[in-house]
C-alpha cells in the first residue's frame, strides 16, 4: 500500500491506532488534538522528529521537544520560543548542522556554530561573519555531504571570509571536493593561486574544467583532466 493509498482509506481506520503503526508526521498531522496523548506524541516524534509541528500545543513539553529534536535537528522550528535552551540548540545542530539557521540569535556563539559546521559544512551560509573564524572555515570547506545534489545550493568555499582563501584553505577545500571550485571567490589570493588551485581540481575530477577559464588550459592540463576517474 503506497502513501497515497493509505491517505484516501484513513477515514476508514482507528486514525490513533494507525499513528503507532506508522508513526510519522504526515500521520499524527491527521490526528485530532483531543486524541492525542502525551504517550502518542512522544512515540511518533521519536521516529520523526518533524511531528512535533502537529502536536497539541499544550503537550508540547521541554522532553518532548528534546525527543523530536534528538532525532531530527530542523525539529527546532516547532519548539516554542520558551522551551528553546542553549542545550537545546547544540543537540539542533549537532543532529543537522543546517538548522543553525533556526538558532534564535541569542543562543548563537563560536562553540555553536563550530559544531554545526563539524556535522554539515553548508551552515557556514548561517555563521554570523564576525564568528567565522579561521578554524571554523578550514572545518566547513571539508565536512559536508558529498551525496546531496549539489546544484541547487552554494558550496562552503563561497562563504568563506577573503582574509582565511589561504593556499592551505584552497587546496583543502578542492582536494575534499573539487567542484567546490565552481563557488570559489574570485579574490586576490584565490587569483594567487589559481594556476595551482586549477590543475589540482582538474586532475582530481575533470569535470571542473567547465569552472576554470580558457585561458589556464594547459596540454598537462587537459590530459590529467581527461586521465581523472570522472570523465
């Protein structure tokens, strides 16, 4: 039975018992709040923490919003602003780097947005500039899923202060993934070290060619382009 299915036929079901079975948000979403319980609730956000969005406002305790956020970090967008803790906000980001960007501003600090960056790379876009530090940066261009469809947002290098486009940062960022180069800034210590940084790229995946203008093409170039496992 498909999803859709089961949609259309849970008029014809105990909705409560059904939640158990399948305890997931788009379920409890169809659960009248009279019917839900503090047990039900804590169940179904332990499996999918994005529930916690339907659940009763007044069974919305600071355990439940720990279990729902536990298991899924972007769960912080359903906590109410007073159960919303410094230790709260770790577990957020800690579980999905990203949902830093759900972090009330008061609860942000180094610490935080070291640790998200340490689980996903990309909440560096979410790091407050004054916080990105060095350390932070060299952490955010080499810890991201390397999985997720890339084309639909910016990688970690184009949010990388000017001051901390290091050698060092370049050559981590592209030996980590190389088409980072396509978000990389065009600076004066990226332009320093282009040829390097662009040879690099394209002997690891020769699909970086398309991101490193004409006029640095090279026969060496080319050819360790061409000998890359990617073309």
């Amino acid at each position: 039975m498909n999803k859709l299915t089961e949609q259309l036929n849970l008029n014809e079901i105990n909705i409560v018992e059904y939640a158990y079975k399948r305890p997931q948000a788009w379920v409890l979403k169809r659960v009248p709040k009279l019917q839900q319980t503090e047990d039900l609730v804590k169940y179904v956000c332990s499996h999918d923490g994005l529930a916690l969005k339907y659940v009763s406002r007044k069974l919305k305790t600071a355990e439940l919003c720990y279990i729902a956020v536990s298991n899924d970090g972007s769960a912080l967008e359903f906590v109410p602003k007073e159960l919303k803790t410094n230790e709260l906000c770790e577990i957020s980001v800690s579980q999905n780097g990203l949902s830093l960007s759900l972090v009330p501003q008061n609860f942000i600090t180094k610490e935080l947005c070291y640790k998200a960056v340490l689980n996903d790379g990309r909440a560096l876009e979410y790091v407050p500039y004054k916080m990105r530090t060095s350390k932070i940066s060299e952490k955010a261009v080499s810890h991201f899923s390397l999985l997720r469809k890339n084309d639909q947002y910016e990688y970690p290098i184009a949010f990388v202060p000017e001051r901390y486009l290091t050698e060092k940062l370049l050559t981590t960022a592209i030996k980590y993934c190389p088409l980072s180069l396509r978000d990389m800034p065009n600076t004066p210590n990226v332009r320093k070290n282009a040829k390097k940084i662009y040879n690099l790229a394209a002997s690891l995946n020769g699909l970086t060619l398309r991101y490193i203008p004409a006029n640095y093409y090279s026969k060496s170039m080319i050819t360790a382009a061409l000998l890359s496992s990617y073309l």
